[in-house]
C-alpha cells in the first residue's frame, strides 16, 4: 500500500498535502500530493520502497492540523450498475489486505457531495455490503474477532468507490473527522459549536470531569454577544466576559457571568482562573503572544484560542505561530502541552488548545 487518502476542510487540500508532506520527511519518508480541490480530499503516494502503513505507524493523526482523519488506499473499485457488492468482493480479493477486518464498515462521501440521490444510496448499501463482505469472510463476523482495523469505502460518484483501511489505533473517532454536533436554541450564537468540537477533540472523553468540571473559573476574551462564554457555563463554571460589546442578556441573567467591558488582549486577571478562552479575529501571531503571556504568567491552566489565518500563506503563517508557541513555552520553562485542529466548525482559522501539565 503506497497511497492515503487525507480528508480536510474544502478549499484547504494544499494546506493538509504539504503537512503531511512535511511531516513525512521529518521521519525520512518522502512521497507526492494530488488535491482533489474543493472536495476536502487529498491522495499522498509514497516515492520510495516504504509503505503507506509504515507511515501511519510513525505519525500519529493527533499531530497533524489541517487533516481531519484517513486512510490507507488499497485502490479505486469500479462499481457496475449490477451486482456493486460483488464487484467490491472480488476486488478486495485481489487487493493488499491481509486477515479479517473490523466488524464496523464505512461509507462515506466526499463533504462537498450535494447528491442526495447518492447519499441515500451511500445509507441503503452499508447493510448489504455489509452482510456480503461477512459471508465471504472478509469481515468479521463480531467484535470479539475483529483487529480493530475498519474498512472504508468513499463513493466519489455511482462508478467509483476508493476502497481502503482505517487503522484502529490512527484515526479519528468521528467518521471524516467530523463530529456531529447539534445547536441548542439557547446558545447566543453558532460559534458555541467551536468550542464544543475543540473540547472533543482535545480532551479525552473518560476526563471531561477533570478538565471542565468541579466549579472551574474561566476567561472568555472578546466574548459578545457570547456563544463561548454559553458553553463555560454550561459546565457549571464562573465566568469573566471581556468584550466592549454587548452580552446575550438571557446569558448574563444566569448569574455566572460577570461582564468586563475591556480589550481582551490588554485586560489580565487580578487571580490565576483555569479556563482562558479566545475567539478574537486579529492577527494570529499577536493571539499566539497572548495565549503565551497567559500560560507562561501562569494565569490559567488551559487554554484554547483561534488563530485567524490569511488567505494566502496559511500553512506557512501556522508554522510561524507554532515556533513562536514552542520557543515561548520553552522558554518559560513550563511542562505544556499544544495541539492544534482546523475544526470542522473552524473556516479560516485553527483552534489551538494549550494546557498546563505542571
């Protein structure tokens, strides 16, 4: 196996090819990207005797930033109008893939598909596949006898279907990266889904009580009219809303919120708090020094903020904020910890989560 398909937000293939790209050659493995632009998808092929599978292996996906998740590609399988289940059958039968799979099977679709005809189909053929597959005994008949490796089938159209293997241990757990989040009415804006997506994606799930519970103290730096602040209280937390702007007044009526009519990049906290959140669209290498005067003066423990990224250069702008969180923690000498996701819920910006592990 030579070939990953990446999966990222559309419009941003280049950005996710060239980190992979990067961070292949970092291990002394060396390949090529084809975006399929606008798709949110890109194929990354190995130049060299080494496999794809080697590279998963050596780079974990919680690394990366613009790739949302993958897999590797055992090849493009022509799906005939008659007999698609058989046709996938006896092409795994002469592909590259070695024991039974998991018992979970994937379909998915590319993020820009706008074929319903296509996407309900994608839906109807998981059971049928499914019970195929498994009387050929190329999926496990029960979890008990799965490896944990999952089949993936992405449907580019009716002929089409890049069919590859998810590895159980490197991949996101949420199919293409995108976990499904739904908005409460009572959230004041759309932007509460941020910072709920980059709870999920940076905190395990088993420890949310340790993160975000037990009556923590946070910050929300240009917090109007409130979406992030919503979600901190959610959690049962008291919050200090910095903004010259205007808070949801139904949000303000819960009692937990104090409105700090200030800069957020020039407003600091008399005590340490545990939370400090940012949503400010400025220059992304001026948030990165705020993010780092918090943590490295050690006024909250963790921190997520968004970096708003230019339109040209944003790979290249992300490597810059990324040294200058690096130097910075280093510097501080502090046992951190950074990881950072274009989001599902992010457009033009990535999420960074920083946390104290001191």
């Amino acid at each position: 196996m030579q070939q990953i398909m990446l999966m990222c937000r559309p419009g941003f293939e280049t950005e996710a090819g060239q980190e992979l790209m990067d961070s292949a050659a970092a291990c002394g493995l060396f390949g090529y990207f084809q975006p399929i632009r606008n798709a949110g998808l890109v194929r990354f092929t190995l130049g060299g005797p080494e496999s794809a599978f080697e590279l998963m292996q050596r780079i974990p996906l919680d690394e990366l930033v613009f790739v949302r998740d993958w897999f590797l590609v055992l090849g493009d399988c022509p799906l005939p109008a008659r007999d698609r289940v058989g046709a996938v059958i006896e092409f795994l039968r002469g592909a590259d893939w070695q024991g039974s799979l998991a018992s979970r099977l994937e379909t998915r679709l590319t993020e820009t598909n706008e074929d319903r005809d296509l996407g309900n189909f994608a839906r109807k053929w998981v059971a049928p596949l499914s019970r195929g597959l498994r009387e050929a005994d190329m999926l496990a008949q029960d979890s008990a006898s799965a490896k944990g490796d999952r089949l993936e089938l992405l449907l580019l159209d009716f002929e089409t279907a890049v069919v590859g293997l998810s590895l159980a241990d490197n991949r996101s757990p949420f199919p293409q990266g995108i976990p499904r989040l739904r908005l409460p009415a009572s959230a004041p804006s759309r932007s509460a889904l941020k910072l709920e997506e980059a709870w999920k994606v940076f905190i395990p799930e088993d420890r949310y009580l340790d993160y975000l519970g037990g009556g923590r103290k946070a910050v929300d730096l240009g917090a109007a009219p409130g979406g992030w602040t919503w979600q901190l209280v959610q959690q049962g937390m008291m919050v200090t809303a910095v903004d010259n702007g205007p808070m949801n007044p139904e949000l303000m009526a819960t009692g937990h919120v104090e409105h700090v009519r200030a800069d957020g990049y020039a407003w600091r906290p008399k005590r340490a708090v545990d939370w400090m959140v940012c949503d400010i669209v400025d220059k992304p290498r001026k948030t990165a020094r705020l993010a780092l005067d918090w943590v490295g003066g050690k006024l909250c423990r963790y921190t997520v903020f968004n970096l708003k990224l230019p339109m040209k250069k944003r790979y290249e702008e992300w490597l810059i904020c990324r040294d200058i969180l690096l130097q910075g923690l280093a510097e501080a000498e502090l046992n951190c910890r950074l990881r950072a996701r274009h989001l599902y819920h992010d457009r033009e910006e990535i999420t960074c989560f920083i946390e104290r592990l001191d």
